[in-house]
C-alpha cells in the first residue's frame, strides 16, 4: 500500500486522540465541502462494495467530482480511507473535551451520546474502521491503538469516580464492556430496527443499569 512519505508520522492535539494529514481541512469553505462529499461518498462505496473493491473513478462519479478534481483533495484512496477514520477520532476528541471537568455523569452521558451517535449515525464508518483498520499503514494502525486507548482510558475515568472501589484496570474492563455495548449497535441488522430516537435513550438505560451492577 503506497503512502504519502510526507504522512510518517501521525499529528497530536493535546487531547489525546491522534489523527493523520489526510484529512487536514482544505483553505477554503467550497474546498472543505467538496472533501466532505469525497469522504461521505467513499464511505458509503466502502461499506457496499468493501474498500479493495472500489476505484477512485467511483468515488470521484458517486461525489459527483472528476478524476483530476478528486486528486487536488486526496492523493489516493488510502488517504481518503485515513480520512473517513480521522472523522471518528475528531467525534471521540470533542467527547473527551466536553467530558472534562463534568460531574461524573454528566460525564458519562456525553461520552455514551458520542459512542451512541458514533454507532447509529455513522455506524458505516465504525464497521470500516474494525473490518478495514489492518490494511492502513503501521503507522496509522499503531496510532489507532493509542487511540483506542487513551478513549478508554477517557472512560475509565467516569467508571472509577463512579465507583471508586474499583481498581484502574477493572474500570478499564468496565469501560470496554460499555463502549462495546454501544458500539454493537452499528452492526448491519442493529441499526433501523427501532427510531433512532428511542434506540439511544436504551442505550443510555443499558449503560447506566449494567454500571449498576458494577462493584
């Protein structure tokens, strides 16, 4: 998998969650547009079709861009892939920033919205992330898995002011426990069954019953 040489290493914003230059947003509104329509297209085609099945000519006629127009934005379709996974971490960053300094479930309520809008509104760019993670370059995988543990980390946080008997690493198993919970409901057959709607508030029931029962 070729990659740009200049994306060796990937960027930190002092929250935490490291994101790639893939998606570093273009100077100009109309720009900034026209990557949302190349991502938003690329996700769609990716979910449907799978990510080695799918031409850069399909996302740039899906998002309505010719081919030279879809390469000013993205210089490949690993970039773009990049670009659909750093949209998960800019949604869990602004939860972790919103979180800090809450009372502790105020806390757990932003950080369960996030994960639940995470897996019902953009359920098809979380299954990419777990079905298509281990072909992005090593450094984005590593990356990945800072990622995945700094959020947790976030989470463990919550659980432990929650239930301060518990140990760091038995709030760290809580907090995949939730996080899992959650994020089931972007599998294909989860997702529709119920109004939206109504399927976060039982997400939000479900959290904070099974965090009940912790201790």
């Amino acid at each position: 998998m070729s990659v740009a040489p200049s994306r060796g290493a990937a960027e930190n914003d002092g929250y935490g969650l490291e994101s790639s230059e893939a998606s570093r947003a273009a100077p100009t509104a109309r720009g900034r547009r026209r990557q949302e329509q190349i991502i938003e297209a690329a996700t769609r085609l990716f979910h449907e079709q799978g990510f080695h099945a799918t031409s850069m000519d399909e996302i740039g006629a899906a998002a309505g861009i010719t081919g030279p127009g879809l390469y000013r934005h993205f210089s490949s379709k690993d970039d773009i892939l990049l670009a659909v996974f750093d949209r998960i971490w800019d949604l869990l960053r602004d939860a972790i920033e919103r979180s800090a300094g809450l009372e502790p479930g105020a806390a757990l309520d932003v950080l369960i919205d996030a994960h639940t809008t995470l897996a019902l509104d953009r359920g098809a760019e979380l299954m990419l992330l777990v079905r298509e993670l281990r072909y992005v370059p090593e450094y984005y995988q590593r990356a990945a898995e800072r990622n995945d543990a700094r959020y947790t980390d976030a989470w463990a946080e919550v659980v432990i002011k929650l239930h301060p008997e518990l140990s760091l690493d038995e709030a760290r198993a809580a907090a995949r426990g939730l996080i899992g919970l959650v994020g089931s409901a972007a599998r294909e057959g989860s997702r529709g069954l119920i109004a939206t709607s109504h399927h976060r508030e039982l997400l939000r029931g479900m959290c904070r019953a099974s965090l009940q029962g912790v201790g």
